[in-house]
C-alpha cells in the first residue's frame, strides 16, 4: 500500500478521468487512473495530478485501533472540488487468540476507521487493506477480516473492498472465494507490466478485479517521488462510488449474534447484526442474565462493551446481548438469541462457527415460486442453524427483513415484485454463533398472467388470476398471493352519473376480505383523457385516488392509480366501487366533502325591489363541498312568492360564491320581510340548508 508523505494543495480545477492503455504492448484497455496515498508522500500538487487525467484516489485513514494518518483529513479537504473520487482505506493489524477476541479486535478496528473515515455519498467504497496475518491462522484470519467488514456494513450499510495480493491471498487466507460471495470487490495488488493482473480466489469468484494497484513506483506529475499506481476497471470511477446513504429511523434486518464459547472467565464478544433504515448508525451495548432456558433476561449492570466475561453467577444460565443502533433519524434495539448455558471455566473452548462456503439460493425468483437456501459449510460443530430471509433493491442493498420469513424455504410474494431477495443463515455451535450471507436472488419478476375470463374466477393458490368485465371496459389481474385461494373474483359494470359513461366497476371478493395483503390491479385500456379516479368502499360516497410515482403501492395505502401509456391502473387492497370522473365537473371526488355539504352565508341577505311584486335577493355565501344549491321562497304573513330566477345554481367547487334570486309574489311590497330556504345537495344525495331573511328597500 501507498508509503509516502504528502500535503494536499489547494486547486479549483476539475478535469475527467482519462483512460489509459494497457502497458507492455498488451492489447489496448480503457481505465480510469488512480493513486493512493499515505504520510510517507511527498507534497503534492494536486492541479498537475488531476490535469495529468488522474480521476481517484485511496488515502490512508487509519491503522488498528488508535492510529490515524495525520494527512486524511487534509487529504479529503485537499482534494474536494477538484474531480477527484477519494475513498478511504485501514491497514489491518489482526489480533486475537481466540474466535471471540479476534471479531472483538476486528469490530474496534472497524469502529475506529468508521469514525476516522466518515464515508460519505460520491466517495469511493471502504478499503480493508490485508497485508499482515498477525500470526493468525487461515480460519481465524478470515474471521477477522469478515468482523471487520461486517461491522462497517452493518454501520454504513456499504460492502468494503477488500485490498490483498494474490500471494498473501493464497498464503495466509487460502485463496478463499468466500468473500467474493458474500459480495466484496477486490483491490488487486500486483505489480505488473502485463495488461492484466493476476486475481486469487478463482478470479475472485468470477467477478474478476475492480481496482488494481499496477504498480509501487508511478511517475505522477505533481508528486515529488514515485507513487502507488492504480486503475479502476472501467474508463470512468463513477459506477464504484456510493449513493446517498438511505434516512430514516435504523431497523434490526438480522439479530446480533454472539461469538465464544460461553464459559466462566472466557470472554464473548457481539456482532451488531445487520440493519436497514438510516445510515451511518452507530452501535452501544447491553449483555444480558438469562434463565437456564433461555427466558427472563435481565440487563447486566455495567456489562456495556462489545465484550463480556461469564462470572460463576452466570453459571448454568443463559447470556444474551441487545444492541442499540442510533443515527440522525433515531435510534432501534434488538437483542441476540440467548448462548448456551454457561460452564464452568474448566469445561474446554470450542471455536465458534465459520463458514468455509456461504450459503446458496435455488429456485426461481418469480412471485409464487418457492425459493430455498442451503446453510452452506461451516466449521466449529454448529449444532443449529436460524435463517432469515430480506427484501433487497435492485442492487441487494438496503436490504430488510421479511416478518415470518425464518425458514431454510421462502415463497415470493407481490410484495418482492422487482426486488431481489437476500438469505442470512446464523450458525450456533459450542463456541457460539456467527451469520453469512447468501449471494442476493437475480430481481424477482411476475408470474405469467392467463387470459382473462368474463365476469368472475376463484383464485388457485400459486397461481395469478385474471377478470374482464363483460363488456370488456376492464381487467382486474392478481399476482399469486395476493388473494387468498378459494375466493371469488368479480367484476362487473355499474354506470350511472356523475362517473363517466362505461367507467363504472363493481369488484368483489367471495367471501368477503376486508383488506388484502396486496393490491389487485384494475387496467382501464382505454381510459377517457382528463379523468379522476374514484374508489367507494361502501355507501354512496367516492374517494379520490391520489397518483403513484410507480406502479407499486405503498405500505399503508389501500388504493392508488398510475397511467401506463393509454391504460390507466387502479390499485386497490379493497372491494368496492370503481369509476372515472371528469376532471373539475360535477361529480369529480377531490372537491366533494367526506363529509354532507355545510352552507354559510359570508354576509346578509340584500333585497332590492324590482316592483310592485318583485325583488332581488343577493348574499355572499360558501359551501364545503361541491353542490347544486336550490333556492325556495318562504310564505311571510299571508304571501307565498315564488323563485322566478337564479336557482339552483351549480356550485363545482367547495368555497365561496354569491348568489343572485329573483323573487315575485303579492305582498313584496317596500319593508316586506323575504325569507328563503337554500338546499345544497351534493353529487352523491346528501345535502345541508340555509335560511335567508331580509326586507325589501
């Protein structure tokens, strides 16, 4: 890794990566340049590097628990602005004479270069730099460096890179593919004039090298002595820095887990788990005595560390650790499954499981097939084995868990529709308890859906099912799951106004549901422009449906609806009444109370004469919904007048309006008292009144 000083120079320039080609005469390739850093370098002069097409760089941020290179911080603050992507790197100090101390050792370390490091959006991913065993076998070796990346995983919620030579790999880890698997990238270090480097671990799994440090000694304008060379493998770093790190509250995707044998005087130590939810998150600690089977788990007092030593008060109970992750959205606990009960000091160690090859999924991801994961090889005797199935984007990131999903077999749901789906499996063995991940599914994809059939059809389980209305206006189509097997599906036409003409829909499920798990889709294929969509669950009023920003709706909602060309889609967890409305005509649901209509006069009523028997009545009134207003003149002493004009007046929008009658009748004479009973009925019958009063001028 990079051994020289430098100093950051401050530039205002910014130039692109520029692709270079292969050396020693081998064919030409396209990558992106890159250096990486430490103390050891000389002064810099940033504006010549990045103008020498220089587009990345690693820099040393720190080294086992308490060293931190004095130049990163100026190496970040340096660099900003110029065009330049940065990532960070730790050189590992393995340590630990036992599984538990070295994930101990592993996770300070992490902590250390997590806090020092602060890896943020646009960045390029965290570097392990594995250059020294410690004296540690291959076994424990490995446990260390999976420590150490799981614990900035579970912080960042970023897979580390790992930097490692093709000797050292084969050396010291065993040209393990384990960490290719479980999908870290590789920082290949092989200095070569070859227009390839050589890449342990069967080409790193097959996915082959990202970065290669090509060299110890590049000739770098702006740097006074030689320097590390390095290449992305592609013509631009962009593709391999991070995104913006998801907000939000933190949320347990995996419980943590506890490594050691549990025994007086030996010590165990946590893993935090896997979490989803806002990032970076940062980790405290509560080790708990539990009953000898397992319940009545009460806090230790001062047992706050990431580690902890059974006493002979804890002998024959069970140990278990909670974990609280906290970041800027808040802040979540989780505790571990308990350990096995405590023996006494002289009972033997037992080594904690590793998994020699990850776990594997089968089957294919498609909504309704059944997907099972294999628990994979381990070592260390586990005697058990918990699995945990996550919902993962496109990308297997930001993975979550899936409530009820803790079996070796999962079946997909709609819910999983273009997500991928991540299995972790935790072993428990005498020496305690450790979790590797199986490679993420390839994106789940629907199941194919039959032709529809008119009028009504009885879901199958496992399959999707479709209905067309029988005049054809629409199809409502199920993904497997979604409706319980055995009901009915109908669908049927139901015009009247105010909906639009062959809009109508009546959708029900026998035996009734009162909420699915999932939405059903109802596809308009031809929808009518400028229309509102509007949903009835029961009784005469309709709901208006608010748009979707993609054809999935959220947790939370029971309807939704998203134009896909010419065929509109309404999704519905519910039974009803389905139609289309007229954008701001009568009947459009947005401005239509939920509740009946409330008339308010703004001011009094005005009455002009107009007559001898005639007057005009106008006042200033306001409506909480949109309504047809009808005006009735009230008898006054004797008189009975009648409304000649004004009435009923459309009123489209809630708000204010004013309102102008023409009333005539004997008796309306200068003074007269005029009385007049306003109405406003709504679009769907129900309706709210006003009485005016005034006297003729």
């Amino acid at each position: 890794m990079a051994s020289r000083v430098w100093r950051s120079v401050a530039v205002l320039a910014a130039l692109a990566a520029a692709a270079v080609a292969a050396p020693g005469g081998a064919p030409a390739a396209s990558y992106a340049k890159g250096v990486d850093v430490s103390r050891w370098n000389g002064p810099i002069d940033w504006l010549q590097v990045v103008g020498d097409g220089y587009s990345f760089l690693f820099a040393k941020a720190t080294e086992s628990t308490t060293f931190v290179d004095v130049t990163y911080a100026v190496n970040r603050l340096g660099t900003q602005g110029v065009g330049l992507r940065l990532g960070a790197y730790h050189f590992a100090r393995p340590a630990g004479a036992s599984d538990a101390a070295a994930v101990a050792s592993a996770t300070a370390q992490a902590d250390h270069f997590v806090d020092v490091a602060q890896p943020k959006a646009g960045d390029l991913p965290p570097v392990l730099d594995l250059e020294a065993n410690g004296g540690l076998g291959r076994s424990r070796l490995a446990r260390w460096a999976q420590a150490w990346l799981d614990e900035v995983l579970a912080r960042t919620g970023v897979s580390g890179v790992v930097y490692a030579s093709p000797a050292f790999w084969k050396s010291s880890l065993g040209d393990t593919t384990f960490f290719a698997g479980q999908g870290h990238k590789l920082w290949v270090a092989h200095w070569t004039t070859s227009g390839a480097p050589s890449v342990p671990a069967a080409n790193w799994g097959g996915t082959g090298w990202t970065f290669w440090q090509w060299t110890d000694c590049a000739r770098v304008p702006g740097v006074a002595h030689c320097s590390d060379g390095d290449r992305a493998n592609g013509p631009s770093v962009l593709p391999f820095t991070l995104p913006v790190f998801p907000r939000g509250a933190p949320a347990a995707s995996s419980p943590p887990t506890i490594v050691g044998a549990a025994r007086v005087g030996a010590r165990l130590a946590a893993v935090a788990g896997i979490w989803s939810g806002g990032k970076p998150v940062s980790f405290t600690y509560q080790w708990q005595r539990c009953g000898a089977a397992g319940g009545g788990c009460a806090p230790l007092p001062g047992a706050t560390l990431d580690t902890y030593a059974p006493t002979a008060a804890d002998l024959g109970r069970r140990i278990a650790v909670s974990v609280t992750a906290t970041g800027d959205g808040g802040s979540a606990t989780t505790a571990s499954p308990p350990s096995l009960p405590v023996k006494p000091a002289a009972s033997g160690t037992a080594s904690s499981p590793v998994a020699l090859t990850p776990p594997e999924l089968s089957g294919a991801p498609q909504v309704g097939q059944r997907l099972r994961g294999t628990a994979g090889t381990w070592s260390g005797s586990p005697t058990s084995f918990a699995y945990r199935w996550r919902r993962c984007n496109t990308a297997g990131a930001s993975c979550a868990a899936i409530a009820g999903a803790t079996g070796p077999g999962y079946t997909a749901t709609p819910g999983d529709l273009r997500a991928t789906l991540s299995l972790v499996v935790t072993a428990t063995g005498p020496g305690g308890a450790q979790s590797a991940t199986a490679p993420t599914s390839a994106v789940v994809v629907a199941a194919p859906v039959p032709r529809a059939v008119a009028g009504s059809l009885v879901a199958q389980p496992g399959l999707a099912g479709a209905v067309v209305a029988s005049d054809g206006r629409a199809t409502v189509t199920w993904q497997p799951g979604a409706v319980p097997a055995g009901t009915t599906v109908s669908l049927r036409p139901t015009d009247g106004p105010p909906a639009l003409p062959r809009t109508g829909l009546s959708l029900t499920l026998t035996p009734a549901r009162r909420m699915l798990p999932w939405p059903l889709d109802v596809a308009y294929p031809a929808a009518p422009l400028q229309q509102i969509a509007g949903f009835s669950p029961a009784g005469p009023a309709w709901l208006p449906l608010g748009t979707l920003a993609t054809p999935t709706l959220p947790a939370g909602l029971s309807q939704g609806v998203y134009a896909d060309g010419s065929t509109l889609h309404v999704l519905t967890r519910q039974a009803g009444r389905i139609a289309l409305f007229r954008r701001g005509g009568w009947g459009d649901p947005r401005r239509i109370s939920p509740r009946p209509p409330v008339l308010r006069a703004s001011t009094g009523a005005h009455v002009t004469r107009l007559g001898p028997d005639a007057v005009l009545l106008a006042a200033r009134l306001s409506t909480t919904s949109q309504a047809q207003v009808k005006a009735t003149a009230l008898a006054t002493r004797g008189a009975r007048p009648t409304i000649l004009a004004g009435s009923p007046l459309d009123v489209l929008a809630p708000g204010g309006f004013t309102m102008q009658l023409r009333v005539a009748g004997p008796g309306l004479g200068r003074g007269a008292l005029v009385r007049v009973r306003l109405t406003a009925r709504d679009p769907w019958g129900r309706s709210g009144a006003l009485t005016l009063v005034g006297r003729a001028r």
